[in-house]
C-alpha cells in the first residue's frame, strides 16, 4: 500500500444515502442551503464517506490541506476520462450504449498528455496577453455599463454577466461574433447535472454537442492554411500535441475551454452583485475605498466558488490523513467547502472585501490543474469592479436570485436588479 499522508488509523465515517451529507443532491445548491451541511462535515468528519448515492459510492473531502494533498499527487490520485474524469457523476453506466461516449479534455486527462495539451493554450493566458486584451476589455465593458437602464429593473445575470464573458470567448476564439449566444447556448448545456440521469435531456444535450462541434470544425478548416494567430483554435492548429486530435478529444477541449470561460466569470460576476448586497457596510467599503478592488475581487471568487467541487480517483491503495483509501475510490474535493474552512478563513461565511488571506481560495485549484485561464477571470471581474467605481455605480438586488440546480456548476440563473448612483 501506498502511503499518502503519514498518519495512523483513524475512524472513518460512512453514511448510505440518503443522508445530509450526501452532498451532490442539487436542491441544496437551488435553494442556498448548503452552507451549515459542510460546515458540520468540516467540524466532525473533514473526510467521510457516502454510500449508495445516485452517483454511487464517493468520499467527501471538505477542508483545505487534504484536497491540496489529493491535488499534489496527481499519480496516485487520477483525473482522467478513463478512471472517470473531474466531476462526481463520473461514468455514464446508466446511459445507453450510444450516450456512454467520453469527450476527454486536457482537464481531465493524466501526465504527459495533460501537460503537452495544456502547453498548448497557455499561452493564450499570460500577463502579457491579458496586457493585450484589458483595453478592449474596459472599453466593452464600459459600454455595457453605460447601455444599462437606470431607476429600471433589468437581469444582471443575463445583461451583464452573460454578455460579459460571451463576448469575451468569442474573442478568444475568435468566433463570428453575430453567433456568439452560441456559446452561452453550448455551455449550458454541456454543463447540465440533470443529462447525467435524464435519458431525454442527455439525447438533447448530444444535439447541442454536435451542432458545436460541426461549428467549431468549420472554423478549424477555415483556418488550417492561414498563419497562426492568437485565437485558441489557431494555436491548437499549430501545436504538436493537439493538431491531430480526434473527434471526441476536440469535443471535449472545446467543452473544456467554452465552460471553463464562461461558467467561473459569469457566475463571480453575478457574486458580485448579489453578495455585496448581502454585506452593505463591506459594500461601503469598498465603495470609498476603490483600492481594496484587487482584493474584494479575490475575495468574490472565494465566497462564490464558481465551481463546486473536483474528482480525483485513487489508482492505488493508499491512505489520507488516515483514512484507507482503495485504488477506484471516487475523491470529490468540494471547493465550496475548502473556501469556507474555519481554520484558514476568519468568518468566512461573510464577504470582507479587504481579507488579508483572499488569495488563499481555491476557487482555480490547485497543482498541475489549476484554471489555465484564472488571470483572465480575474482580469474581467476586476475591470467590472473598476468601471462601476468609476461611474460610481451600485447593483440593488431586488428579491433572491434563480440559482443553478447542481452541484458542480455554483451559479445563478437569473437575478432582478437596478443600478442607482452613490
């Protein structure tokens, strides 16, 4: 046996569903309620067991250190497709034979693929190319700003955070830019929990997943003979590692890249309006002091966690903190509870836009999968916070917010607001 953290035997903790740890019910993300539910986990059994649930057998990893534990030992406990990938609903046995094919992305795939593929598009990511990208970045965000109607009840989450980051993929694909709700439409859809269990739903949700892919090939050779350029498809054209990828790998980069661009801005964008509006005197705050921006941004990400939780897989028997972990086990690493963790975050339930220890989250990950595209999240929610403060503009939420059934994808549907002036 493999030994991954050098302490002895302890208790472990096992619960068969259904049971309120069972964590990956989505009516607890829909309706807000999840916070004292980890919170418990944390304080009780930071590492525990859940039998029987609808995605079968899986460990509960909740605090901090053991998920950047798990994270820093990618060998023994796996991402890939193969073992099941990054997301707790893991393989498709309940699927017809025709709906169980996997779409492996560098995300979830193991070294060395993962690396060669992720070399490929970071460059697409570094300080000098959101240099690049922050002046068309302000000025379109400035001009969204200034079309919002004032004293009026509009969607924050469909007029800005949406509109926001869809525009931003397109440019980053370089995607027709009249299409661009296309990848709203894209990624929603291959983000939906309710495929996994839902035959009907999952037939739909090929059939969005095939009219993207038949796009994105029609781009791809529409750019084969032209030089590469600073679009993600272009430097995926001219790469070694992902040139000749097949079909369903480039289904799922694609995948990969259009949610992992959409789902983690949109979502801490919306966090931005509603959760200053649950915290007004951090509101005012932030508001006389402009400076603390950089911070609160961080600090947004991590009361947010945009995405909830990650999958590892054990590839051998081992142990963590103790626990006998057997080779198969299904590890889910619940950010959204790391980034609540009591003994790394003082009252972390509460937003504190000038929190000392902000960039602590781990909203991103951590290790060798950490978000390739974290600094442009950062770099739009940023600049979002910058020209409000500008215009000196506030977000009144009006009522609770729609908010996404699934516990994966932690974010808003839909929410009421107005702007008013301060």
């Amino acid at each position: 046996m493999a030994t991954a953290a050098e302490t002895g035997p302890v208790e472990t903790v096992v619960h068969a569903a259904p049971h309120p740890w069972d964590v990956s019910r989505p009516e607890i993300y829909a309706e807000d309620r999840w916070q004292p539910i980890f919170a418990e986990m944390r304080a009780t059994a930071p590492i525990n067991k859940i039998t029987g649930s609808a995605f079968g057998d899986y460990w509960n990893v909740t605090t901090m250190k053991p998920i950047q534990h798990v994270e820093a030992l990618p060998d023994i406990y796996s991402s890939d497709t193969s073992r099941g990938g990054i997301t707790i609903f893991g393989g498709l046995e309940n699927m017809p034979e025709e709906l169980r094919r996997q779409t492996p992305s560098f995300i979830s795939m193991d070294r060395p693929e993962h690396t060669a593929q992720r070399r490929t598009v970071a460059p697409a990511f570094t300080p000098a190319e959101m240099e690049r990208l922050s002046g068309d970045i302000r000025r379109r965000t400035g001009d969204i700003l200034d079309s919002l109607p004032r004293g009026e009840t509009f969607d924050w989450v469909d007029t800005v955070s949406i509109e926001l980051t869809t525009q931003m993929l397109a440019i980053l694909f370089d995607f027709p830019w009249e299409e661009r709700r296309k990848l709203t439409l894209w990624s929603d859809w291959a983000a939906d929990a309710d495929t996994v269990g839902n035959v009907k739903r999952a037939y739909e949700r090929r059939e969005h997943m095939r009219d993207m892919t038949a796009r994105f090939m029609e781009l791809w050779q529409e750019r084969l003979d032209k030089p590469e350029a600073p679009d993600l498809l272009s430097r995926m054209i001219h790469s070694d590692a992902m040139s000749n990828m097949d079909r369903y790998t480039f289904i799922g980069n694609m995948t990969l890249l259009i949610i992992g661009g959409n789902d983690t801005t949109r979502n801490s964008m919306s966090a931005y309006a509603y959760g200053l509006e649950q915290f007004p005197g951090e509101r005012a705050k932030l508001e006389q002091n402009p400076d603390l921006i950089p911070t609160a941004v961080q600090e947004i990400i991590r009361w947010q966690t945009p995405l909830a939780h990650m999958r590892r897989t054990a590839t051998e028997d081992t142990e963590l903190f103790g626990h006998p972990i057997a080779e198969g086990d299904k590890m889910i690493l619940w950010y959204i509870s790391a980034n609540r963790d009591e003994n790394v975050f003082e009252r972390p339930d509460d937003i504190i836009v000038d929190r000392e220890n902000a960039r602590r989250q781990i909203s991103f990950g951590y290790g060798i999968h950490r978000c390739v595209g974290a600094r442009l999240a950062e770099l739009q929610l940023r600049i979002l916070l910058e020209e409000m403060a500008e215009r000196r503009l506030r977000v009144n939420v009006i009522g609770e917010p729609e908010r996404v059934a699934a516990c994966f994808v932690h974010g808003y549907r839909s929410m009421k607001a107005e702007l008013s002036a301060y």
